[in-house]
C-alpha cells in the first residue's frame, strides 16, 4: 500500500469522489438557478426547497405507488416543475418590475413555508432511500460505489445536455436573446411570458432532479436544502452568473476542493467555499466567468 | 402628529411597559427592535440589503458571553466588547461584500454569515450546539446597578436602546445621511459629485454591524446565554422581516416590526415549524401587497390626510 503526503489513498480517493458528488449538486443547482436569474432576474432562494421536494417526491412515489427509482428520475422533476409553474405564474409574475431584491424575498418567503410545511408533515429526521444499484467494485486505489459513480456520470451528462440545449440549439438562441432583450424578441412573434414560465419549471425541474439523485445518498429530510442552497449562492457569486460552462465547472471544481479540504483539515471544509468566495471578490468582483452589468 | 410626537409617546410606552408586561419580554423586543435598527440604516439610507445581519448580531453575543463568563469583564464593558469585535468583522465583511451591487450584496453578505456560523459551531469558545450557557449577571457601573433585578435591568436596557436609536437618528439626519441618501439614489451622480461612494457605503456598514454587535451583546446579558440560533441565515431572515413589517427607510418602522414579530413568536412559540411557516406567508404577502410596511403606509396616510384637510 503506498501512501500520498502521508495520507492513505483510499481515504484521498474517497473523499474526491465524495467532493466530485457535491460538486455535481453544486452544478446542477447553480447552472438552474443562473438559468432562472438571467431570463427572470430573480434570485430563487426557494431553490433548495425545491431540491429537497424532488428528494421528497421520489420518496413518496417509492413508499406510496411503489413507483421505483428509475421512473421517478422523470416524474419527480416534472411534479415539481409543475408547482415551479405554479409559483411563477401566481406570484413571481407580479413582482418582475420591481427590485431585484423583493424576488429574493419572496422566494425566501417560499422557502420558509414549504420547509415549515414538510416538517410539520414528515418531521426533521431523515428518511431513507434505498440505493438502486447496491454493490460497487474495487478499483485497486479506492472502492467505488456503482452508484456514486453513477450520479457523477448522469449529472455531468445532464449538465452537459443543458449546455448543449441553451448554447446550441434553436430554443436555446430564444432563450439567450430574450434574457439579452425580452422586449424585442417579444416583438418577433416569440411568447416570451410563456417561455420565463417554462425556463422557471426547467430550473426548478434541474434543483428537483439533483433532490432525486441526492436521495439514495443523503437521507430524505426537510432540511436537506436548507444549507445547500446557501452553499450554492456562494458558488454562484464565485462563477458569476453570466456563462453556463462557467457554473459547471465553478460547481465540480469548487465540490472538490471541498473534498480535499476535507482530507487536509477537516474543521475548515465548511468554510473553504466561502474562502475562496473572499479571495474571487477581492481580485475578480464580477466572479470568474461572470460579465459586470 | 410629528416624528418628535411619536417618539415621544412611544418613550412614555416604553416607561410604563414593565409595570404592565413581563420584563424579559420587553427586554427581548428591545433588543431586537435595535437590531432592527441597526439593519434598517444599512437597507433603509444606503440601499445596501444585508441578508447577513445575524453573524454580528450572534458573534457579538459570544463575544460579550465568553468575556463576562470566562474573563469575568463588568457586563458594561463585555457589551463594548461585543459591539466592537462586531464592526471590525463588519470591516472585514463589508470590504469584501461592498465590491458588489444589489442581489450580489445581499448573497455575499449571506454567504459570510454561514461561514461565520460554521466558525462558531466549531469554535472552543462557544460551546458549539450546546451555545454559550449560564452568563452571569453581574452588577453594572462597579456595583452601582443591581441588574440582577428584571425591573433594574429593563430600564438599563432601555437606555442603551435609546442611545443606539439616537444614534442612528444623529446619522441619518448627519450631512454623512445625506451623503448616503445621495449615493442611494444615484451613485454615479454622487461618485461624480467627488463623493468616495464606497467608502461612504462601508463606513455605514461598520455602523450598523457595530450597532447590530451591541444588539446582540445587550441580547446576551438578558437573556443570560447565546446559542447557534442567533447566527443562523434563519435569524438574517428574520430581521428583514421586522424592518419589512415595520418599513424599510422609516425611524419607527423597525421597532414596531420587531415588537410585533416577537410578539408573535411568543404566542406561536409552542407551535413549533408553524412559526416559520407563518413568517414566510408575512414574506410573501408583504412582497406582493404591503411594500411600504406598517409605519410606511400609516405615514402615507396621515400625509395625504393631512394635505386634504389644509385645502
């Protein structure tokens, strides 16, 4: 057995695939939530209660209907991107001409109930979920879980195919113009209110569908998101919201210095983010890929 | 009715209040009513939206706790103590936080408030999930006050709620307020007027963090312990609520939004995540419907009442 800077390799191997994981939520939330704030210009703070009702809808459709883990992969985002619906066109769409500030709050306020409400329901502790795909296979360096490597994979592809959808397709380029100029794309004959509808539900859909990959791995709870999606804002301000590669990347890199932090000194892997944060605002304000507006 | 009239009513309130009412209760929403305070100079007359506030309002109070538990300061001094290591986190903070504008602010500011509370739930000093039991209440000013006595302390509460209101009343009302109103409004007109708009904008943070610290600290002594709760992203969230209920931007606002959201939780406390619940449903309908506040739209009101019958 040999060992890197006194540290054994499973334990080093181990934590960066635990780090590649976080990274791999951190993606998926922050590419929704960057999503969102370009064509809405609000920032969803109810985004972590969102991924912890994908969490929750998985769990329910497995306990109630029996519904297994493959096909709540599809019905969860969409259950919840149907409440997403719900939520832009009740209340968000009221506030769009206002400061940016009063979405935040509100979605805050959102936040607050939904939390409330599941707590009350189901209470604080965790729930588990079974691993669809127990077992896993010795790699020589490390033991990898058939299923971590398997969230690794599929978020990576969904981010990827988000890339893909927003940077290369047909209604990717409405998207971008309409975040650029809603007013004139509107003027195109393209519906613009149905579309911020839509792209609402899609990163809501995003933030639930990371909730159902989190569930074998995390125990279903109420407040499961709670401190993610405070995680998640710091990565936001570290990649700046203005480029989708930039969030994939700023969320898997930023998941993995988590990780090693946690193999160097582990008290301060729940800080580390919100030191580079410090260090990004002091040479680069706008974030790293991000546009100053 | 003027803005002295007002105060002065509510200062005849606020002196009659513990005959009428339980001490620590009044205690409890004075100190956060300052808190409120100190949040509302920040949003109100610098436009700056701290979503933060709760990591100097919460370290103050460790900071005053450990000094009069551990190193056995008089609690005047502790107070000071906590105040001050307050502001010089908001220095650091505020530096950092003030690079960027609007919803970046308020992110930032939330981001550091997590780190500070994950500092804290590690911390020797702190006493981590368990917070920071068993402060004593030593008696003020070399012995000359008992505040051991709920009524004693009530009253030396009030008066440094009032020093801190007076205070912030002193800025905004300063040629400095007025600076900050300006860059508010339009900081490119500011900047351009020769204003160092930065350096306006962080000194009015350290101001309030230093002010939301004496919160805290005072919050400590009464109370007699200081725990995780008071830094969580929970409480940062609660403290825009008062000022919200309240309204931003107005003097009174925040005390009247303090007073009634502590009321609340007094009552609803048994309740448990309905408390949470109900706070997010006075989010969203004060977002929707009540921008101004209580204080703001009484004050529209009385204005348009008040023009109406001059004619």
């Amino acid at each position: 057995m040999f060992e890197l800077i006194g540290i054994p390799p499973q334990a080093l191997f181990g934590q960066l695939l635990l780090g590649l994981i976080n990274g791999a939520f951190y993606a998926m939330l922050s590419l929704g939530l960057a999503v969102i704030f370009g064509l809405l210009n609000v920032i969803n703070f109810t985004h972590g209660a969102q991924y912890m009702m994908g969490a929750f809808a998985a769990w329910l459709l497995l306990t109630v209907l029996g519904i297994p883990f493959w096909a709540a992969l599809v019905l969860a985002p969409i259950i919840v991107g149907f409440t997403g619906v719900l939520i832009e066109r009740l209340l968000l769409r009221r506030i769009y001409h206002l400061d940016h500030l009063y979405g935040f709050l509100l979605t805050f306020g959102l936040a607050l109930i939904i939390e409330g409400v599941f707590r009350w329901k189901w209470g604080s502790s965790g729930q588990p979920y079974d691993n669809p795909i127990p077992g896993g296979v010795n790699l020589g360096f490390m033991f990898l879980p058939y299923y971590r490597g398997w969230v690794v994979i599929a978020s990576l592809v969904i981010c990827l195919a988000t890339w893909y959808a927003i940077e290369r397709t047909r209604l990717g380029a409405y998207l971008r113009a309409a975040t650029e100029n809603p007013t004139l794309v509107r003027a195109f004959g393209i519906n613009v209110p149905r579309m911020i509808t839509l792209t609402y539900a899609f990163g809501v859909g995003l933030a639930a569908l990371a909730g159902v990959l989190a569930a074998p791995i995390q125990q279903v709870s109420a407040l499961m998101g709670t401190n993610l999606v405070l995680v998640v804002f710091a990565v936001v301000v570290i990649g700046g919201m203005g480029s989708i590669m930039g969030s994939i990347l700023t969320g898997f890199g930023l998941g993995l210095i988590e990780g090693l932090t946690k193999v160097a000194y582990p008290p301060a892997s729940n800080i580390v983010i919100f030191v580079v944060m410090a260090l990004v605002l002091l040479v680069k304000p706008a974030g790293l890929f991000g546009r100053t507006k | 009715m003027s803005t002295r009239n007002v105060g002065f009513l509510l200062l005849a309130v606020a002196l009659v209040a513990p005959w009428v009412a339980y001490p620590v209760f009044l205690m409890t929403a004075l100190c956060f009513a300052l808190f409120a305070c100190a949040f509302n100079l920040l949003i109100g007359y610098a436009g700056l939206m701290s979503f933060g506030h709760a990591m100097f309002f919460g370290l103050a109070g460790y900071v005053c706790g450990h000094a009069i538990k551990v190193w056995g300061w008089p609690p005047e001094l502790a107070m000071l103590g906590g105040a001050l290591a307050a502001g010089a986190l908001g220095v650091v903070t505020g530096a950092l936080a003030i690079r960027r504008q609007g919803i970046y602010f308020a992110m930032i500011t939330l981001a550091f408030s997590q780190m500070v509370y994950f500092f804290c739930l590690q911390a020797p000093f702190t006493g981590g999930e368990d917070g920071l039991q068993g402060i004593p209440r030593s008696p003020m000013l070399g012995g000359l006050l008992p505040v051991h006595n709920d009524m004693v302390l009530y009253y030396v509460v009030l008066a440094i709620f009032l020093f801190g209101f007076g205070a912030i009343y002193r800025i905004i009302h300063s040629p400095f307020g007025q600076v900050l109103k300006a860059i508010r409004e339009n900081e490119q007109r500011a900047v351009s007027l020769g204003y160092n708009a930065d350096r306006y904008k962080l000194v009015a943070f350290i101001l309030s963090a230093t002010l939301a610290g004496l919160a805290g600290s005072l919050k400590a002594v009464v109370m007699q312990f200081a725990t995780l709760t008071d830094v969580t992203a929970a409480m940062s969230g609660e403290v825009v609520l008062m000022a919200l209920v309240g309204g931003i931007g107005t003097i009174f606002g925040p005390v009247v939004g303090a007073v009634i959201i502590i009321t609340m939780q007094n009552y609803l406390a048994a309740t448990g995540e309905w408390v949470l619940v109900i706070q997010g449903v006075i989010f969203v309908a004060i977002v929707l419907a009540f921008r101004k506040g209580i204080v703001g739209e009484i004050a529209d009101r009385w204005r348009a009442y008040s023009a109406g019958s001059r004619k």
